[in-house]
C-alpha cells in the first residue's frame, strides 16, 4: 500500500513498501503549453542529454558535461532501442544483435 501526506501546498510525501527501489522509467520533463509535457526535452540534469527521441524506436544521449560526478558518465554517447514485440526482442538476445533487455 502506498500513503501520501500533504506536508504543503507544494510539498507531498509518499510511504512506500520497503524496500523502495528507484524506477529509471520516471524521468523528469519540462512543461510545455498548460498541464503538458515537452516530450522532446529533457531538463538536462542528468548524465545525458536528449539528441534524439522517436517513440517506439528510439533515443539517443550524448555525454552531459556539466554532469555533477566527476569522471562521469563512462560513455560518451547512448542509444537506447525499442524493440516492442516479445519475440524479436528475445531473438535479438539470442543471436548476440542486442546485448541486454529492460522488458
């Protein structure tokens, strides 16, 4: 079960089951227009940053330099590629075309 306290007007606190492990799929974004997202951006805070996005495609990073750990990130760059169905995903593990799976 997860609570959530209002500790202000601009401020809430969420009680999670332990242990509370980070999801990596919750970046944040800046607003664009009313109430919406600007998919295309990132805020930059990170150890990438945006290049490129084409949803169910993929996204490319490149190395953010005023990233806060020094000698971080190790790469350069990142290109992250969506492949949606099950089974080509899975034989692209298989045969060595993709090297790891965050299905």
């Amino acid at each position: 079960m997860v609570a959530i306290r209002l500790c202000s007007s601009r401020r809430a606190q969420r009680r999670l089951p332990i242990p509370a492990v980070p999801d990596y799929h919750l970046p944040i974004y800046p607003v664009a227009g009313v109430n919406g997202i600007d998919w295309q951006k990132g805020i930059g805070a990170g150890p990438y940053i945006l290049e490129s996005f084409q949803p169910g495609v993929q996204t490319a990073g490149k190395r953010n330099p005023n990233y806060h750990k020094a000698g971080r990130p190790y790469f350069d760059d990142v290109t992250l590629i969506t492949i949606l169905d099950d089974s080509a995903r899975t034989n692209a593990l298989v045969t060595g075309t993709r090297s790891s799976s965050a299905a």
